[in-house]
C-alpha cells in the first residue's frame, strides 16, 4: 500500500511510527512538503493476516541534471516483534518494489535508508551487526553511504525511572554543573507554536551561529528553525537565561514515546555558569512528567569500545582476534589494546559533544548507518563526485553551498 497524503495514515502504522522516530513522522513528511516542496510517500507492508510488518516514509531530494533521490529518515520502520530475527525477504522484497516504481516515475539514481535497529538489542552486537550486514549488503546489494544524515551511535536516557533515578544515575559533576546553574539563578523557559516568541529564536539563531563557528560545522537559516518550531506541535524551543540575556538554547521534540534533543547552542561568554546542564535537566524533566516519553534520545555521541572477552557473550574467545572493537555503523575498527582504541575515540569528531552529555547517564545504541539502493552507477557516481568536490570548497573556504 502507497499513498502520497500523511493524512491517510493508519493507526496502526502511526503507532508503530511512534515507537521510532519523528523522521518518520507524519509531522516530518508535512514539514517536508511545506517548507522544502518535496514530495513524499508513504508505504505500508502487511503480511497475510493483514497485520502491519513495515512502514516507511519516503522523501523526494532534487539532485542535479534534472535527477533526485530517495530517502526513508531513520526508516523504514520494522515491526520487530523479537528484533532483528524478524527481519526476511518476505516483507523488506514488496518495499524495495514500490519504491523502484517511485523511482522509475520520479528519475531517481538511489534509494537511502537508514533503519534503526540497535545491534545491542542482541546480546551479541557484533553477530547483529553481521547478521544485518549480510542482510542488507549482500542479500540486497545496499551500499554503504558515504553522507550519514542520522548519527550511527546515540545516546538515550531511560525515563521509565522515578525522577530521583534518573538524576542519581547521571554523574557526579553533571550533577554539580546542574546545581551550579541552579545557583547563578539560571531561569529556563520554552516557546512553540500560537505562542511562539520570535525574541527566543533570534537569540537562539545568534547562539547557533556562534556554536557553529567555535565548533567547526554548519547550522541551518533561521527561516528552517522558524517554520520547524511553528509548524511541528511537538517541537519547542528552550531558552536558558541569565537575568534578561538567553546564553543558551536548544529545539527539542516530543512524540509518541521519544523526546529528541534536536538542536543545541550556547554563548561563548558565561560558560562558568553552567546553563546547558539546567537546561537539559529542564528539558529530561519535561519529557519524563509533561509529555510522558520513556526515552530521551541525545543524538549523536561517539561509539564505544567493545571488550571481546568482557562485553561480547557468544564470541570464540580461543579463535584468533583482537581484544577491543568499535563498530561505527557497519564499518569495524579492531584494536589490540584498550588504549589504542581509546586514541581513536579521542580524535573521534563528536568527542567534545559526547564529554557533556555522557554526564547525563545513559546507554549507547548502535545503527548500521544510512545504506544506498542505487539505480544507476553512472549517475550515483556522478553525484558523488560533484558532492565531494563541494565538501573540499567548503572545508577550504569555511562556508556553507
């Protein structure tokens, strides 16, 4: 089943949707329509009993030369009953066949997906990652992306605890950075929608700016932002404020079981003050009482070290192998050491951003990545060479084209 409509989604595949992510939403295919003029489908496998396997929405990227791609954001979704055992060519082969139509209709040179399933749902990582790789890559001939749009490691906070537990478990100085904020008088406030307060959003633009050029990568304009936080109900945007100047913010959202901490920027000035730490609490806070949401999920962190003889159950420990895996989507980096594995984290690019949010707590979940379907090699080729071509002039030049 494919319809172009979000209105027309079911219950049953919203559900499910809800139990993943918001890029899979019917809020992101709307925010896609109206502020991008993309198209969008949605597609819904069932099995013989008219029972929901998959569900998967579809975003239409213009490319160059008059082609495009397709994109499935954190999707497709798979009802994955006892994980990714109940992954099989029955229902991820009738998937592949409606977006191929698409495909053929709309020009496209590939298809990109980027499912999330953890490989620590198993109680071997690395035979999920595997297991999947064998499923994706070579029953299905999916490439691995070069551009990853979603972090393949993140870091999600449980909300099931009592609010006590849930700040017990964070660390020491996070929780003294948080009383820190606490007494500097540090005062947090959040707008959206009907009562939105377009003061917020351009301190918050001018704080992104800031953050983007002390942190090296390139941020959206404010009219994005704008349309997000207005137009999404489940988004809002935080303020931190000391007295009358906001020195940090962020946009979370809120849906179905899931907070996403978004965005996130701060003033280069009053760091001692702490404010991004009260400002997380504020928001965990809301989304744990307010909103209900059993998860908190801090984006992209750098992955972690597995220990073969420790953290892997199921592994031949006689067979020959090093000690220590990463595993950044399907990519494998082996290390005989700990402390060899540990330099590669240290000059991993979210290992500043990942010191202040493991101070919350929290679990590490690891995807495989976003993956290509591509349909046409000449032209998938093409693409890639002029999109590396515009990576270097924007490293070189230090703008955004």
């Amino acid at each position: 089943m494919i319809y172009a409509d979000y209105k027309l989604i079911s219950e049953e595949a919203e559900g499910l949707i809800k139990k993943s992510s918001i890029f899979q939403s019917p809020f992101w295919a709307k925010f896609n329509s109206e502020f991008f003029k993309r198209k969008y489908w949605f597609i819904e496998i069932k099995n013989e009993k008219n029972e929901l396997e998959l569900v998967s929405l579809i975003i239409k990227y213009n490319l160059p030369f008059g082609k495009s791609y397709l994109y499935s954001p954190c999707g497709p979704v798979f009802n994955l009953k006892d994980y990714y055992k109940k992954i099989n060519k029955e229902f991820f082969e009738p998937f592949l066949k409606e977006v191929e139509k698409i495909s053929k209709s709309e020009n496209s040179v590939f298809l990109r997906i980027d499912p999330q399933i953890d490989f620590k749902s198993n109680i071997n990582p690395i035979e999920t990652r595997n297991y999947l790789y064998d499923f994706f890559i070579n029953k299905f001939n999916f490439k691995i992306s070069e551009e990853q749009k979603q972090p393949e490691t993140t870091l999600i906070l449980d909300l099931e605890k009592i609010e006590e537990d849930v700040l017990s478990q964070m660390t020491q100085k996070g929780r003294y950075n948080i009383k820190v904020a606490q007494k500097h008088n540090i005062k947090i406030t959040r707008t959206n929608g009907v009562s939105f307060d377009e003061k917020c959003l351009n301190e918050f633009y001018k704080l992104t700016e800031q953050t983007t050029k002390r942190d090296g990568f390139f941020g959206n304009n404010k009219n994005y932002y704008q349309y997000l936080l207005k137009n999404i109900d489940c988004a809002y945007l935080y303020s931190a404020w000391n007295g009358d100047k906001i020195i940090a913010s962020a946009i979370t959202t809120f849906y179905g079981g899931k907070a996403i901490y978004y965005y996130g920027a701060s003033s280069n000035e009053d760091r001692n003050l702490m404010a991004p730490y009260l400002l997380q609490w504020q928001m965990i806070k809301d989304a744990k009482n307010e909103f209900h949401c059993k998860t908190y999920d801090f984006l992209g962190v750098s992955p972690e070290i597995l220990n073969i003889n420790n953290d892997v159950i199921g592994v031949d420990h006689n067979a020959p192998t090093k000690n220590f895996v990463i595993l950044e989507g399907f990519n494998k980096q082996e290390f005989n050491t700990e402390q060899e594995a540990q330099q590669f984290i240290e000059h991993h690019k979210y290992n500043g951003i990942t010191n202040f949010k493991t101070k919350f707590g929290g679990r590490r979940l690891l995807y495989q990545g976003a993956l290509d379907k591509i349909y046409s090699n000449f032209w998938y080729n093409i693409i890639k060479f002029t999109k590396n071509i515009r990576k270097n002039i924007r490293k070189i030049l230090k703008i955004k084209i």
